[in-house]
C-alpha cells in the first residue's frame, strides 16, 4: 500500500513538473512572439519586450530549464531528472506555441526567425556553447535576483543583455526553430549543445557561493 502510495505522489510530482513547464515554454513563446514582431522595425523595446515571457514565469512560479539548472549543484542528484522533464516540458510549450501562431493571420510577421535560424545553424559548435554559457550565467542572475529581491528590473536587465549581445538561450532557440520550421537533427544537436552551455554558464555563481560561503562582496 504503502509503496502505491509512494508510486502515486512520484507520478503525480512528475506530472506537475512537466505542465509547469509546458506553460512557461508557452510563456517563453509569448515573448519570442514579441520580439520577433518588434524586431524589423523597433529591436530595442522588442529585446525588452520579450522579458514579458520571463516575468510571467516568475511572478506566478513555473519551470523554466535555464531558470531551475543554476540550482543543481545544491540539490540531490534526483533533480537531475527533474531538470529533464522541465527541458523537455520547455520544448513542448515553445513548440506547441509555435504551431498555434503559425496557424493564425499573423503568422507571415515571423519570417525574420528564419534567418535567425540560419545564423545558428551556420555558426560553429563551440560559439553556439561559449554563447550558451554567457546566457545561462545571465539567467541565473536574472531569476535568482529576482528570488531574492522581488524586483522585477533584474530581468529586464539580464534579458535585454543576453539579446543584444546574442548570447543564446536554449529555450528561446527551441521557439524560433519551432515557428520557422527549420527542425533537423542538426538543429536539435545545436539546441542540445545550447543547453549545456546555458547549464554551465548557470552553475557558475553557485558554485562561487560553495567557496564564499559568507558571500562576502
């Protein structure tokens, strides 16, 4: 009895990780849809835009992969797991997004995501994995200054850094892949390669903090 028990409140602890995250790959949709509409013509207010689908992560406490990874290094190996079904939960959401727009009047505003995706696709391995690092490092400041604070000017900040530096945020990809059309196996082996950049990028400042502990400025 007692290990059906166990065996319910697992399944259903994995369930609701994974919707969690299926809405915030939504909501990371969202502001992809944003700033692509506000790219051509205004790429400044749609870089700060897009931070629309990251607060709405935030504010009401969904799963987002590059938002969870950084917090790795102070859990149990099981959140490991964890992390896996919010990747693929984020990849659900941004593609489910995808589908949805490109099935309504306004899909013709996102041609300008093909490109993107042909810039991603002709760089190399190793910047698609350095420019991974530098957004995962971001994202981790962004969401836990958030936690910790509760300001929400955090994320714009770090949002607006990564884009308009071009760092690249395994989430984001997954939208812009999606909406273009442009999935391959290539594509996903760069999203792949993506994300574990992001996941280095975002271990970074926790694992400074294992060897500060008093977190000393």
């Amino acid at each position: 009895m007692a290990d059906n028990q166990k065996k319910s409140i697992n399944a259903k602890s994995i369930i609701n990780t994974l919707v969690l995250a299926i809405v915030a790959g939504l909501a990371i949709g969202v502001g992809g849809c944003t700033f692509l509409t506000l790219k051509p013509d205004n790429n400044l207010l749609g870089t700060f835009m897009f931070t629309a689908g990251l607060c709405t992560i935030c504010f009401h406490g969904l799963n987002l992969f590059t938002g969870k990874m950084g917090y790795v290094v102070n859990e149990k190996p099981a959140y490991i797991l964890d992390l896996v079904i919010i990747w693929i939960g984020n990849f659900i959401g941004t593609y489910l997004m995808a589908e949805c727009v490109l099935h309504t009047r306004v899909a013709g505003s996102f041609d300008v995501a093909k490109a993107m995706c042909e810039t991603k696709m002709n760089d190399s391995y190793s910047s698609l994995f350095i420019l991974g690092i530098f957004c995962g490092f971001l994202m981790f400041v962004a969401v836990d200054g958030y936690k910790s604070t509760k300001n929400a000017v955090i994320l714009f900040m770090c949002v607006a850094a990564f884009i308009f530096c071009g760092f690249e945020h395994c989430i984001a990809d997954m939208f812009y892949f999606s909406i273009a059309r442009a999935w391959n196996v290539e594509a996903l082996v760069r999203i792949i390669i993506i994300t574990f950049g992001n996941v280095l990028g975002g271990v970074l400042i926790p694992l400074a903090r294992k060897l500060n502990p008093n977190k000393a400025a």
